[in-house]
C-alpha cells in the first residue's frame, strides 16, 4: 500500500518461496540446504518454521 518497491518485494518473497519448496522437494538436510544454496546453516537452522522468517536477514527479501 503506496509502497514504491512492492513490486519487487513481492517478487523476491515469491521467488525465495519457490526456492524453499525445491529444497523440501528435494527433503535436503539443513547441511544440504547450506551446500546447496550457498547460505549459511545457521539461517537455516534459527528457523523453526518455514525458512522464509529468516529471509530478510540473508538479503533476499527486504521487507
């Protein structure tokens, strides 16, 4: 709502939801995951739901 990079946000936040579904797709383990993606284990790791809270503090979603 009269954000000028809504857009964007909501582009990251979808794409970052697709990367999540791959890896669960894939049942990666969190070390896997790291390896894989090239993310730290620990932003993995410091979610107890979906990894999407943790997103913002890895850069992919700035909301």
């Amino acid at each position: 709502m009269g954000d000028p990079d809504a857009d964007t946000k909501q582009m990251k936040a979808f794409l970052a939801a697709e990367i999540i579904a791959a890896l669960n797709r894939r049942h990666l383990t969190v070390r896997a995951a790291a390896e894989v993606t090239g993310v730290s284990r620990r932003i993995f790791r410091t979610s107890a739901t979906p990894i999407l809270p943790s997103l913002p503090s890895i850069g992919l979603c700035g909301c």
